[in-house]
C-alpha cells in the first residue's frame, strides 16, 4: 500500500547525508536551484535543508506556475468574469491578487460564476450545462498541465462544444532557466531539474542549458531521497567541472519525453513571448494557441488583453522566483504576507517558495 | 407524496401526528428507558457525586456512513471524548436531529441504531432530545448535535500551565485515520484494505491511566486539524516547544498512503478516537502500559518531548530522513465537514 516507503528510507537518507558532505568537502561555495515548487516543498516538508553542508546552498526557482504568472493575467480573467464569462480554475489560482489586490475568490464571493476544477476537462460539463454562456478555462501552467488542458478543447471539438475557450499563459521551463542565468546577479552552479515536466519534454531538454551555460543539470524525482541523490550527483559534477545533464528519475523520465504530449502541443501552440513575475518578457518563454487555433483563445474571442499588471507595493516575489533571495528576505515575508493573508504569489500558491518556508522553516533557525 | 412512507416529510417535524409517530417508533424504542420514559420536555436527572464537566458539539460530516463510522457513532463520541479528555466520565447526553425533508427513514433508523450502539459502548445515556425537520436543499441529509454532562474522575488536573522541558508527547495510536476514511468515503475511494475512522470512545485510555493522573499534565482528542492543531494550540505562546520523531509516530499505511495520494499531512489529519497527552517523564512508561492494555490502545507510542531553545513556542519534528522542520497549523479549509 506504501509504494513510496522505499524512497523515505532513513538509512539510505543518512548514506546520502554523508556523501553530500564528502562530495562537498572544501570550502567552495556552491549554489543550487530547485526549479520546481514541488521540489521545495520536498525540501521543506522532509526537513532535508539541515542536512545539507554548510557550503552548499539550495534557493528556489521560477517552476511554480502560480508564482510566475503576472497580476495582470488575473486582471484579464476578472475583467472577462465581469462581461458575463463562466470561469474554470485550478484551485491555487483563486487567491492570487490582480493589480489592484482583487481575487477570484473575491469575485466568487461577491456572486461571480467561478469553478473550481481538478481537471480542464470538468469544463466541459460547465459548457453544456449552459450552453448560452461563455466558459472560460484559465490555462496556466507548465508544459506538464498544457497537454492535458488542450484536451479541454480537442474533446470541445470532438463535441461540437463552442462555448468553451482557453485564457492561456502556457510557460515553457528551459528558457525561464536561461533567463535566471543571464540574469546579472544569480550565481548559480547547476539546476535540480524539474520531473514532471521533465516527463513531457524529456532529459535531453536540458541539454542546450548545460552546454550554453556551462551549468549542470540533474533531473530528480519528488521523494526525499530522490533530492539527496539528485543534490549528490549535481555536486559531484559541479565540483569536478563537468557540464551534463543526467537524469536521476530514469524510473519515470525518458529522454525524449512523451511524444504524444509533445505532439499535441506542437499541434495547438506555437512559441511566443511571455511575461514572468521577476524575470520580466522573455523571449519564446511561452506557448500561444496557433493563429489556425484563435477560436479557442478566450481573450482574442472575447477581446481582452494580458499585460503585465501591476506588482503589489514592497512584494518581493519577483526576487524570490529569480533566486535573488530567500522568502524570509522579504520584508513583508511572515508579517504582512502570510498563507491566511497572501500579498504575493509566492505566498499564495501551496507550492510557492514563499508558502513552503512559512510553512516549514520560518522558526527553529539559529 | 411519499406513497410507500419511507422518507421524513416536513409534517415529521410540524408537532402534529406525524411527530408524534416518529417518536413514538423511533426514539422511544432506543432511547425511552431512562430519563426520556413519558417523554417530559426536561430530563430529571439524579445528583452525580461532586465536580461537573459540560460539553456540546455538532455533527455535519459528509457522507454520513464512512468505513469505521458514522455521523452517529461519531455524535455520541465526539461529545463522550470532549469530557473525557478534561479528565471526565460522560453520564448523559442531549441529542438534536436536523432532518432535510426527503430524508429516508432508512438513513434515519440506521444512524439511531449507531447512537444507541456507541452510547452503550461509551456507558452514557441519551437523557433529552429533540427532531426538526427543514425544506429539502435546507440541510444536507441530516445534521446531529449533542451535549453531555459527565462527572471528574479524581485525580486528573489538567492544564498546559504545568507542563515543563523534559517531559514527554503521547499519543493512544496511529494519527489522522478518521480524516482519511471520510475523504476516502468522499471521493469513492473506499476499498477493503483503504483507511478506516478511528471513530471510539477514548474514556477507557482515561480510566486507565487514572492511577497516574497526577503525573498527566494535558490532554486533547487531536480532532479537527488533527495532531498538529491540537499541539500548536498547546505549544503557541509558551517558553518551550514541542519536538517530535517523525518515525515514532504511529500511522496506518492506507490512511498514510491517501494522505500521500491528495497531498496532505496525516499531522493535519483528524482522529475521533485517540488522545494525545503531555505527561512527566517518571510516568510516561506507566501511562503508555496502561493505554496499550485497552482494546482503543493497543498501538499507543510515544512521539516526542518538550524542548527548550530554538523552537519556543511552536511544534517542531525531526524527520525520518534526519533533518527538521516545523509543524504548522494546517491552514483554511483544509478539510471541510470532516465530523
């Protein structure tokens, strides 16, 4: 019944710990990013920070969807609740604050049609039961929820359903890590590369950021002793100078990835710029539906635009995804933002970076 | 219409002859023995020795039958824990039913019957009630509350005032079962080998360990928010903090593994039928023996300590794989209509 006890093995975890700080020994600082929120969360619930040597440092990166999508995308979906649309969510997206601090949650509160789903798919039932209204699924996320959400609209299709479209803000992991590396101040000595969407897009992926960059990257899985032995290996080829890419979570990721998947996306979308919280717009770091597409794009059926948006006054979430800082270096981190009182995305979304440390290290440092 | 008969209709509620029916066929049979005989509108109750402790609770789990339980068993314990747990034995309980009109008399009958089998268990009597009946879409199925009056075991004087570094975190059993079950009931995860509700009353731990109640210096039945909201409630704001072994604490490999599955912390999961305690280091292997020696006890263990230092205040866990974080209060609605 316990198919992950043989990933939570204290034993091995101690293993592990040793052979950190032996493949660490010296006093070369090393610095490393977890990209994915998942992974923070790992980190933070499995306590494997205290087990890390002191000179070897893990910051969190842009990998949660919620965290990185700009405020004022949340203003485009409120804006097409108030004309009339039916919205469909992801939970994590309801407290997310637009510009001006509204949320989807508020807007539910005050008599807006807004579901939650746990899958696109449930959009499709919204659609049919009111079929004179507009449904509106707001497709964010990374290339591991994009090829299930387009499903939303081939089996919309299939139907004959024409009352259902896609707010997208489709995000695209490898150039979000270009982007942190050219970012002036980050030094970073290689990346804990995300598994779920490393089972989309494949380890070889990565590639082009180890060889350009000169940077490390390890594919790992979620289970604890996953990260110890991705962080092992990532210190082992950052000390020796060795720029590759290897994959860890070989039980699940291929290197090519799922064909499938990528077929569907490369079918429906097509690479286009996008605007990050932190990074700003980054060039092809995003997925739009294809111009043979454009009757599912909610905001050009609709006519709404995605801007930036505003980012709220003294948040630092943009630093945090960038790995400029950790949450507790915000000086709103704890006080005036927290889970029950989010200002942020970080603090917003259960896997923002923000949310893991309130959650599991904002005490006991000393 | 209701032509066969088989579901509440508002007149069950109205005070007319329907009433009368539904309690004269329902109620009188399980409960008309003790106080409610002639059925007064105030129960007369006989004295009970010295101190009373006094309790109310609602019940508005979803669904209503869970593997382990139901909102019945769960209505006669949640309210037989909440005085036991305060160091008394539960004598009598009031019990309310709110039925949605459409309900069945199915649902009804068997719900009552789980009442009268808890009670029985538990050694309390159901002494007044009362049935109201509200317009489909008013309730869902049917909501239940009780009160009980219990009387003080001696001994027992409980307050977190008392406790000091050093001593040490039980727990009667494996943590958050009651959570699981019911979510697995929601989600239509229920399986044979799948979690099972805790749902029992947990006097007989408190019985037992009456001898050494001087030495027990805090109790709770870790219910909704589970473990760790029980903990953080007892830690916040105290010059110590509370340190647990993440592989001490007891857990049921399904409820564990559902937890995993939706992403949950069994820490945050509720139990309905263990009692976690913070009691002196001299009596911690006594108290432990005693709770193992009861059928509700049998997989007790101890967890953790209380610690001065870094974690003042608040709950901490060294976890299995050797490193150490904190134990949150979970956070909104983690888990709605879960008792």
């Amino acid at each position: 019944m316990r198919f992950t006890e043989g990933f939570r093995d204290p034993t091995v975890a101690r293993a592990l710990a040793a052979g950190l700080r032996a493949a660490a020994a010296g006093d070369r600082r090393l610095c490393f990013m977890e990209v994915c929120g998942t992974h923070t969360m790992a980190v933070g619930r499995h306590g494997l920070r205290a087990l890390l040597p002191p000179n070897v440092r893990l910051v969190s990166g842009p990998g949660c969807p919620v965290c990185v999508t700009p405020s004022g995308y949340l203003d485009a979906a409120l804006e097409l609740g108030r004309r009339g649309a039916v919205l469909a969510t992801f939970g994590d997206l309801l407290h997310a604050p637009a510009g001006d601090g509204r949320t989807l949650a508020g807007w539910r509160g005050a008599g807006g049609d807004v579901h939650v789903c746990y899958s696109p798919l449930e959009a499709l039932a919204l659609a049919e039961a009111a079929p004179s209204r507009e449904v509106v699924f707001l497709a964010i996320g990374f290339e591991t929820t994009i090829a299930p959400t387009l499903m939303l609209a081939v089996r919309a299709h299939r139907a004959g359903i024409r009352n259902v479209s896609l707010l997208t803000s489709f995000r695209r992991v490898v150039p979000a890590m270009e982007a942190v590396l050219a970012t002036p101040d980050v030094r970073l000595d290689g990346f804990l590369c995300p598994p779920h969407v490393s089972t989309v897009i494949g380890a070889d992926a990565y590639r082009p950021v180890a060889e350009r960059y000169g940077r490390p990257c390890v594919v790992a899985g979620f289970e604890p002793l996953d990260v110890l032995a991705g962080l092992l290996e990532l210190i082992r080829l950052a000390t020796a100078g060795r720029a590759e890419v290897h994959n860890e979570y070989a039980r699940v990721v291929t290197p090519k990835g799922n064909p499938r998947a990528r077929a569907l996306i490369e079918e429906w979308l097509t690479p286009s710029d996008a605007w990050w919280r932190g990074l700003g717009r980054l060039p092809d770091s995003g997925y739009s539906l294809r111009p043979d597409r454009a009757e599912w794009d909610a905001a050009r059926r609709l006519g709404v635009e995605v801007g930036p948006g505003a980012e709220p006054r003294g948040c630092r979430c943009g630093d945090v995804v960038a790995g400029r800082i950790d949450p507790p270096e915000c000086p709103l981190f704890g006080r005036r933002c927290t889970p029950d009182r989010p200002v942020g995305p970080c603090m917003v979304s259960s896997e923002g970076s923000c949310a893991a440390w309130y959650r599991y290290e904002r005490a006991g440092r000393t | 219409m209701d032509p066969k008969g088989d579901r509440i209709l508002l007149a069950h509620g109205g005070g007319g002859r329907l009433t009368a029916a539904l309690i004269a066929d329902e109620i009188v049979p399980r409960f008309g023995d003790g106080p409610l005989r002639g059925l007064p509108d105030a129960a007369d109750l006989p004295p009970i020795g010295g101190a009373i402790a006094f309790t109310t609770d609602a019940f508005v789990v979803q669904p209503p039958f869970f593997p382990g339980g139901d909102i019945g068993s769960l209505a006669v314990n949640g309210t037989v824990n909440d005085l036991a747990v305060c160091g008394a034995r539960a004598r009598w309980l009031s019990l309310a039913l709110i039925l949605e009109e459409g309900l069945t008399f199915d649902v009804l009958r068997r719900v009552l019957d789980s009442v009268t089998v808890a009670a029985k268990a538990a050694g309390v009597t159901v002494a007044t009630g009362d049935t109201k009946v509200v317009p489909r879409g008013q309730c869902d199925g049917l909501y239940l509350a009780t009160s009980g009056l219990g009387e003080r075991l001696p001994g027992y004087a409980l307050s977190p005032e008392r406790i000091r570094p050093g001593d040490r975190v039980l727990v009667s059993g494996p943590v958050g079962d009651h959570g699981m079950a019911v979510m697995a009931a929601r989600m239509q995860f229920a399986s044979a080998g799948g979690p099972r509700s805790d749902c029992a009353s947990v006097l007989p731990l408190v019985e037992a360990a009456a001898p050494m109640a001087g030495g027990i210096r805090w109790m709770r039945d870790p219910t909704r928010g589970g473990v760790a909201a029980a903990l953080n409630e007892c830690a916040r704001g105290r010059p110590w903090g509370i340190m647990l072994h993440e592989a001490a604490i007891p857990l049921h490999s399904a409820s564990a593994a559902l937890a995993d599955a939706l992403g949950l912390d069994p820490l945050h999961s509720p139990c309905e039928g263990r009692i976690v305690a913070v009691c002196d280091p001299s009596v911690a292997g006594e108290v432990l023996r005693s709770w193992r020696s009861t059928e509700v006890g049998r997989e007790a263990a101890e967890i953790g300590s209380i610690v001065c230092g870094a974690w003042d205040g608040a709950v901490a866990m060294e976890t299995r794989m050797g490193g150490r974080r904190l134990v949150d209060m979970p956070l909104g609605e983690l888990l709605p209509r879960i008792c």
